[in-house]
C-alpha cells in the first residue's frame, strides 16, 4: 500500500469560470507540491439528479453517482472549495455529498467518508468570502466522520482577487492557498 496522499479536489461549483474552481487548482498544486497524488474533478462532469430515496429504490445508484463514489473511495483525503450560496454552501455539494454517502449492498456505512482527512476553502464575491458557508460544511463532514483540518483560507471581492492567469493577485493569499493543499497533503502523510 503506497503512503502518498492521494487527495481528490473539487469545488462545490457547476459555472464555468468559478472562483472556487480556480481557487482549488492553486490549493491542488500545493497538495502536488507537497507529494500528494491529486485528481482535480469538475463537479459538472458528473451531473446528478436530486436525492430521493424513492428515486434510488427504483432505479439504483445514478451512473455518475457511481463513478463520483468510487472516486472518493479511491482517495484519502478531500480538498474542497465552496461558494457561498445564501450563508451556506451549494445544493450542488450537498447532493453530491448525499449521493456518494449512500451505502451499496453489504457495504460499511459512509464508507466512502470514515477516515478521510479534509480541507475546506472558499471564495466569494462578498465581503466574507465564504466564510459563512464553510461552517455548516465543517459540521456536516464531522458528522460522516470525515477529519477536517482547522487550517482554512477564504477570498472575499472574488471578483477582483484572481489574474488572467487563474492565479490570485495578493501573493499572500496565493501562497496561502498553497500552503493549505500542503498541510492536508502532509497531515495526510501523517496519519497515513
């Protein structure tokens, strides 16, 4: 069994041009940096339907919930940006947090969760730059059991934070995502 980190990245975002989707690459290379294995997922690419249980007992897992599943089982830890929809974080995340969670015939409970090890980012066009967002994602992760790092970063004025270039323009805030891909990667390494 490999001790390298294997950390799967995403943002809690369907847009095109997120904010949390730039933000988590600079996060990722952080993790790489760092000596993780890192696998940088679009949301979009596995579209979901909203979980219904009615929906499950009768036509089973969605393909792409299958495929989103098996990607967290195959990794030990979670590097996630989410945007700040309303004070909390995105249907988007919620449901696909939902779906994965659900347990196959003669599988442990939340097995795709119990022993994972996370990092939470966020950005936001507003003044608090997800912030508020990232509690209750905080608490519904501990509650799956999964390890969540206190190191966090946020970017408020989204808006005007990142370059052409996908990089942020403050090189504090840029080295601070970085650095925490880095800790998840390395705390990972740790427990590994």
């Amino acid at each position: 069994m490999s001790t390298k980190p294997r950390i799967l990245a995403f943002a809690g975002s369907l847009r095109k041009d997120s904010y949390n989707k730039k933000l988590v690459a600079i996060a990722a290379q952080g993790a790489r940096d760092a000596g993780a294995d890192v696998t940088l997922i679009d949301l979009a690419d596995y579209p979901l339907p909203l979980f219904d249980e009615d929906c499950e007992r009768e036509q089973g897992m969605p393909e792409n919930g299958k495929k989103l599943k098996q990607l967290f089982l195959e990794h030990d830890g979670l590097l996630i940006s989410s945007p700040e929809y309303n004070s909390g974080f995105s249907a988007v995340l919620k449901n696909a947090i939902d779906w994965v969670s659900r347990s196959a015939p003669g599988e442990k409970p939340l097995s795709a969760y119990v022993g994972k090890t996370a990092a939470l980012i966020a950005a936001s066009p507003g003044g608090f730059g997800g912030l508020r967002g990232l509690v209750p994602l905080r608490m519904l992760l501990g509650n799956i059991q999964v390890l969540v790092i206190p190191d966090q970063i946020v970017i408020a004025q989204a808006h005007e934070a990142f370059a052409l270039d996908g990089s942020l323009k403050d090189a504090g805030k840029q080295a601070g995502a970085i650095a925490i891909g880095r800790k998840l990667a390395e705390t990972i390494a740790k427990l590994k």
